[in-house]
C-alpha cells in the first residue's frame, strides 16, 4: 500500500538560493497538508590531514556543526511561512546527488534552489543534476526567485506517453495552488514537433488539428480535477523559446524528463539550463516513469467530468497564437 504520508523534501546548502527553495516547499507542505523534510549532504574525509594538524574526525566534527548550522536556518525559513508546519531534519553523510536520489523514494516531491554554495542548488544544470532529475522516484521543483506569483501552471506537452505525468502533476499544483493549468504545445515548418501527428498541409489545418488532439488528451486528466479549469496553447515556433516566453506569465512550469520529445528533451541541454537557471518562475521536472507514482503519493484526483477552457494567460490568444 502507497504511503500517502511521504514528505515534501528540501536540499539545504547554506545559500540563499537554497533558503527560497525551502520556503517554496515549506508553502507546498502546506497546502498538501504534508510534512516537511529537510536535507543536507556532505562527503566526510576518509583519512587525516596531518600537515594541517587535523584529524578526519575533527573534520566531521565541523562539517557536521556546519550541517547543523545550516539546517536550523533552513527550519527557521520553513516557520515564517507556517509555525506549525511538521519539519524534520537529517545531515546525511554522501554525495548530494546520490543522498537526493535515495530521498527521491520516500519524497511527495523534491525541491531546490537554483543556485548553491556546494554543489546542490546547481545540481540540475550540469550531469550531476541530470541524475537527479533522471534517476529520481519523484517529481523534482527547482525553485528560482523568493516572490509569489501568480497565474496558471503551464505544463509543456510533446509526445503524449512522456508528457502524461507531467500532466497530471500539473493537475495536482493547480488544485492546491487554487488556479488553473495552461497546456502548451508547439510546431514548426517541418510538422509537429513530437512526429506524431500526421496534420494536413497548411498552417491553419495544422494548427487546428493539433489543437484537438491536444484537447482530447488533456480532457482525460482533466476528468479527475473538476475544480481546475485548463485551456489549451498551439503555437507555431521552438520550444525552448515559447517556453521560456510563455513561462513568465506562470506561476509553475512543468516539463518532462524523458525522451527526446519537444519539451521532455529541454532538460538535457542548454535550454534546461535555461529554463532553470533564468525562468522567471519554479520550474517542476517530472520524469515519465513516475507517473503511476505520483496519484499514490500526492492524492487521487476526483472522477467527475468538467468542462472548461477558460484563457489564463493574459493577452494570449488559446487558438491563434504564433512565435517564429
């Protein structure tokens, strides 16, 4: 049986890119009505320092205060946005990339900071961080900037079966944050950008029809969350530009992890870095895979139909919208 209790996690480095990302999850925690978990990860010495007269043992001693310095802070952050908020911590002994993963198991959703002192809050823009968000068994928030935002979670949409998991977290974000999804799916000259859809010739024709398989497939989530309306997004252009674009008027975005599909293969070079490193807004990273995980973990949607196609993005037009 699914734990339904698993926490919400925060990896701590010290910097105050990490600090934001614990405010981030310590304000998800809530609205989840979950725990939060707080991280550290340091690689203790193996062996003694004997020219600077320092035992491996005196070291461990002051990376573990260091640890415990750091994570009290982190938990004084996680306060201000709730005192009652449930906040365990751990120093854990171990590379940051391996300890993150392993909490990955037992996690509602990871979160961190996009930038770091040791190694953590950079994570996802360099291998290690492909690890994370790779390897991971959950969803992974890498959080960018300490205001609140507002407007829709846009999900980013390419090939139906490495998307669908995204999809329904933004689903889940949407529901707790009390506000709508925004799907989003682009094409260019040379056909759809997954290669699935054998659209007619003609911008008009394409688009139309993308746009209604695009509806159909987010109708069937949809089903589950009767109390978050969605609109649909066919745009003509790149995707590593209509996102970063689009994602300034969100206040989530969600992308794949898997495949090499328009949106899921951003994450694997210098357009993920990007969209991490320079999104404007939380950007969530959710790997295919963890789809059947993800519904256990953070709570089942509600079966009843709805319908819905209420525009969120201000100034954008659902149906006409185009960026060369």
């Amino acid at each position: 049986m699914v734990n339904r209790r698993y926490p919400v996690v925060a990896g701590v480095d010290g910097s105050d890119s990490a600090l934001q990302a614990v405010r981030w999850a310590a304000g998800d925690a809530v609205r989840r009505d979950l725990p939060l978990r707080l991280v550290y990860a340091c690689v203790p010495p193996g062996h003694d320092y004997p020219n600077l007269e320092v035992t491996a043992a005196e070291v461990r001693d002051a990376m573990w205060e260091t640890g415990a310095k750091r994570l009290r802070a982190a938990t004084e952050a996680a306060r201000t946005v709730a005192s009652s908020l449930v906040v365990e911590s751990e120093i854990r002994p171990g590379d940051p990339r391996v300890v993150l993963v392993d909490e990955s198991r037992r996690a509602a959703v990871t979160v961190l900071g996009s930038r770091g002192l040791n190694g953590i809050g950079r994570l996802l823009l360099g291998s290690s961080g492909l690890a994370v968000a790779i390897r991971g068994h959950c969803p992974l928030v890498v959080v960018r900037g300490d205001r609140a935002r507002s407007g829709p979670v846009l999900v980013g949409v390419d090939d139906w079966a490495r998307s669908a998991a995204a999809v329904r977290f933004a689903f889940q974000e949407a529901s707790a944050l009390g506000t709508s999804v925004t799907a989003l799916k682009t094409w260019h000259d040379l056909g759809p950008v997954d290669g699935r859809s054998a659209a007619p010739a003609g911008s008009a024709t394409r688009h139309e029809v993308l746009r209604r398989e695009l509806e159909t497939e987010m109708s069937a989530v949809a089903a589950g969350f009767p109390e978050v309306s969605f609109d649909c997004l066919v745009v003509r252009g790149r995707p590593s530009r209509v996102l970063l674009e689009y994602g300034e008027r969100a206040c989530l975005v969600v992308v794949g992890s898997r495949g090499r599909g328009a949106f899921g293969g951003l994450l694997l070079g210098s357009v993920g870095q990007n969209l991490t490193g320079h999104g404007s807004c939380p950007v969530a990273v959710v790997r295919s895979e963890a789809g059947a995980e993800i519904v256990g973990r953070q709570g089942e949607g509600r079966a009843s139909v709805r319908s819905g196609r209420e525009t969120t993005l201000e100034g954008v037009s659902a149906d006409r919208g185009e960026r060369r």
